[in-house]
C-alpha cells in the first residue's frame, strides 16, 4: 500500500520549490500526499526562520503533534529548510518526538533519511556547515543546490513553476538570518537552468519564475565568458513554449542597464520587478547595511521607469528597524508616497539570533509603534495601489490564465450576477452571443466550456479576474477590464475567436 505524506510549507518561492522537489522525489519512492496530518505516515514541515512568527508557528504546530505521535509511535515527523538549519539540535529539544530535523542544503537526504527511518528510529540531523566552520568552498559544498525532479502537482498552477538560479546570498544585510540558514552565494551553470527550462516546456509549462534571493547578482563564468542575468534571459527567451520570464528578488544596486534594456526588448519579459527599498532613511539603510543610500535608490527607480515605460515596481519595507524614529519613518513614507509601487510587503522588524542587527543593536521600537508605523504605510501603499489600478479600467491586457479564481475553487461561481455571457465579449463578427435569441442560453453541466470564475496575471504581474471557460486555463487571453481593487483587475475576456463552446438552447422561463 502506497505510504502517506503530509507536508505543510511556510515563507518564500524557494520553499515551495523545496517543498515541490522534496515532493516529487518522494513519489518515487512510493509515497502519495494527502490533505491532513492524521491521514500521514510522514509528516513534514518545510520551515522559515526569517521572522520569529514564522517560527512560533511551526513550534505550535509541533506541539500539536506530540498527542497524535504518542498515539502511533510509527509516524515520521520531519522539520526542514531554514528553520531546521538554525535550530538545529534545538529542535530535539522543544519538540523531543521530532525524528528529522533537514537543513536547506541537505534536502537530497530526505527519501533516504525517511527509509532509514522507517528501519531503526533514531533522531537524525542533517544541516549545512556554519558559514564560519570551514574554507570557503567546503561551506558552499556543504549546501547543495537540490534541482532534481519536478512535480507539476505541487505547483499553484501546471503551467507556471520557479526555477533557482542562484542559492545563498552574501550580502549580509545586518536584519537578515538568511545568508547563515541558505550558505554562500552560489549561481547555477545556464545550460543546467536552460535543460530545465526546456523540461518544463515540454511538460506544458508557459511562464517560468527565475529564483534568487538577489536574482540580478546572478554571474557564472564559462571559459572566458561570464554570463549575466540578461545574458541568461536571452538564452531561455530562445525556449519554445515558454510565453513568459520572470525574476524575483533583485537588489537594488545590482540593477544594471543592461538589465533593463533586456527586460525592455526581450518580448517574453515580464514587465514586472521586485526590487525591496526596505526604508526610505539613510540612517536606517546604513544600519541596515544595505549598501545604497535613498537617492541611489531613486535614481534606479528613475533609471527603470525610463527604459520600461509602464513596468510595475514592488517592493519590501521592514519598519521599527533598531533606532527608527518618527522622522525616518516619514522618509519611508515620503519614499512610497512618490515611487508608486504596485504593491509592498511591508514587516515589523523582527530581531533573528545569529544576525548583527540582533548582536550589534537594540530592538528599542515599542512593538505598539511597529505596528502604528505598519499599518499607516499599509493603508497609504493600498491607496496608491488602488488609484493606479483605477487608472488601468478600460484597457486591454494580455493574461495568462492560472486556473480557477479562489471564489471559483470555493464553489461559489461567478462574480457576475446577470448573463455570464457578460463576461465573453467579442471584437469579430463571430462572437456566440445569446443576446441575438430570446432563448435562454444553459450551458452543459461540468464541461470545459463551462463559464467558471479564473484568475491570471497580466505581463505586468496584475492578478485579474474574469468568467471565462475552463478551456481557457494555460491559455494566453486578451481580458479588457472593467473594475479594480487594490490587487484585483476585474475582467471580461475579448473572444477573436468563438471557440468550440457548444450551448444547449432551451426555452426561456417566463
Ligand atoms: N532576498 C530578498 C531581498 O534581498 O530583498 C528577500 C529576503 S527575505 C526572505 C524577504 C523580506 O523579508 C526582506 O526583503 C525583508 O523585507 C524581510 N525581512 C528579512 N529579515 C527580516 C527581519 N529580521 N524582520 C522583519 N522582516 C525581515
Ligand atoms: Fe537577506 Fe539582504 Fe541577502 Fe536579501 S540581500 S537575502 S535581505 S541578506
């Protein structure tokens, strides 16, 4: 009988890409997933250590665990990625029926640990090397870049996946545990990212999500030639099927022009970047140790609205950063106030043991004044986002379709009230509009032309929603819009071509 596997993910892209390799190796060897811990034979948490409410969460989650495992003692309960690599031992020792504890950098361990596991039970711990504990090149070996098999199952959507470019980061920002918990910087060689990227288009995939934690660092020598992130960009734009490139994280004094005339020429580029500011004080940014000041922040935000005309910009702030006073949370509002990003991330600092923000300074914001400063910039970045989406009502985009929107997934329908024909408009004389008959339109039950309510992003990563037939999903679609939120386009797709719909045509009900 097939072993069970549960698997609950917390924190960023790269987790879930963890989580999805982690997955698909363990297939395999002979495992299915299933939806709640209780159903389990192995039960794991893919971890993330860059807050403490991330962590807290885990912990709780554990403790949930201790009744269920004293009660079936032959449950594997396995902690991995960041968290497992900065507790370490710890982990035993607040959660003591643990019996795998799995660094980042150590993933490929985990069918074999767990066939280990199910012979002779005894708690194992496999992690990286600390970044202090050796040369150079023996830390970097110790963190293995796991990019095995994929598992289109695990993804939000068949036709999109992350692919990593890069592990670690060097940049040592003095807030940040992750340049401990994810190892050195290390970029991948192009032709492994390509081979991936031409597997995947091959198994139906059409954007690709390009992952680092400063994508834009990305550098790999190849004889005499050292291939850049535009460079690699080109190289995967070559990729049949592939409609769509993405990259996320970018730092921000990485962000070279030659960059930007990449995203700006190479039409499968999404006009899209994720570039954090974290703050808008110099005072701030320095003790941060970021490593530019606020005016060189601006002058690449200039440097990108001048070369890509309409690209949308997002980005992260961290507010209550050790010694941050009213006045430079003004600057940071000041910042976001002109930049106009799309949207922001926005965190409460969080002081990580193991960092030198946490050895170096004191966490002397009033959690209270945190979360005052979290919610004003909240509530001024949403305005913004909401104005800017307004103005975009009335134009067209071209949206990759997703799947179903969550109201669909939930079962509630469509978001139209009156004629889901509403939402299949047509600019040709072919359109299958019912308005021509006085007969009522039913569509056939459970199809996939039914209209169902599917959400997609445009080029500039917009989230839109529209009614469209299911048909439809991993489909390129022109969605003119009509209404917007902050973070929702709201849609009706513009039909060139009718499509093999087929309605039923029945008697109107008078
Ligand atoms: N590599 C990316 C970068 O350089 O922006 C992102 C790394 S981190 C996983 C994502 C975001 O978490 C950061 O941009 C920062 O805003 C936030 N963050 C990191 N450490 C934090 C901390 N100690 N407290 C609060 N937020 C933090
Ligand atoms: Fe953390 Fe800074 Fe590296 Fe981003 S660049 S991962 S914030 S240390």
């Amino acid at each position: 009988m097939a072993k069970k596997l549960y698997i609950e993910t917390v924190g960023c892209q790269m987790n879930l890409l963890d989580s999805e390799l982690v997955v698909a190796a363990l297939r395999k060897d002979g495992y299915e997933l299933v939806d709640t811990p209780g159903k389990a034979d192995a039960i794991l948490f893919n971890t993330c250590s860059v807050r403490q409410h991330a962590e807290d969460k885990i912990y709780s989650a554990l403790g949930r665990l201790k009744h269920a495992k004293r009660q079936h003692p032959h449950k594997i309960i396995g902690v991995l990625g960041c968290m497992a690599q900065k507790d370490q031992e710890l982990i035993f020792q607040r959660a003591p029926f643990v019996d795998l504890v799995v660094g980042p950098g150590q993933l490929h361990q985990v069918p074999q640990l767990l066939r280990e596991l199910q012979v002779a039970r005894a708690p194992r711990l496999e992690v990286s090397l600390d970044r202090a504990a050796g040369s150079r090149s023996a830390v970097e070996q110790s963190f293995e870049s796991y990019d095995p098999l994929r598992e289109a199952q695990m993804r939000p959507s068949p036709y999109q996946a992350y692919v990593r470019i890069m592990i670690g980061c060097d940049k040592f920002c003095t807030y940040c545990i992750v340049p401990k918990v994810r190892g050195p910087e290390q970029s991948r060689p192009p032709h492994e990212i390509e081979a991936e990227v031409r597997r995947l288009a091959d198994e139906g995939c059409r954007e690709v999500t390009l992952l680092g934690q400063t994508v834009n660092s990305y550098h790999f020598t190849v004889g005499e030639r050292v291939w850049r992130l535009a460079d690699l960009l080109g190289r995967l734009s070559d990729v049949a099927g592939i409609d769509r490139l993405k990259f996320v994280t970018n730092y921000p004094k990485d962000m070279t022009d030659d960059l930007l005339a990449a995203v700006r020429d190479l039409p499968k580029c999404s006009h899209y970047l994720h570039v954090p500011a974290q703050s808008g004080s110099n005072t701030v940014l320095k003790r941060m140790k970021r490593g530019y000041s606020v005016e060189e922040y601006r002058e690449m935000l200039s440097r990108i609205r001048g070369t890509i005309p309409g690209a949308a910009v997002t980005s992260d702030f961290i507010v209550g950063f050790c010694g941050e006073t009213d006045d430079d949370f003004a600057l940071t509002m000041e910042l976001v106030r002109e930049s106009r990003f799309k949207n922001s991330f926005i965190f409460k600092y969080s002081p990580r043991p193991g960092t030198k923000g946490d050895e170096l300074f004191a966490d002397d914001v009033p959690e209270e004044v945190k979360r005052r400063r979290n919610n004003e910039l909240l509530a001024l970045q949403n305005e913004i986002s909401f104005e800017d989406q307004q103005a975009l009502v009335g134009r067209t985009f071209e949206v990759l379709v997703e799947g179903l929107s969550k109201m669909a997934a939930r079962g509630a329908g469509h978001f139209h009230t009156e004629g889901a024909s509403d939402a299949v408009q047509s600019t040709s004389g072919e359109s299958e509009s019912p308005a021509t008959t006085d007969m009522a339109i039913k569509p056939p039950a459970a199809n996939a032309g039914d209209l169902m309510q599917l959400t997609g992003r445009t080029m500039c990563d917009r989230i839109t929603v529209f009614d469209a037939p299911r048909r439809l999903i991993g489909q390129l679609v022109e969605v003119s819009i009509f209404d917007a939120t902050p973070f929702t386009l709201l849609g009706s797709v513009v039909t060139r071509e009718a499509g093999p719909t087929v309605y039923q045509l029945a008697m109107p009900v008078r």
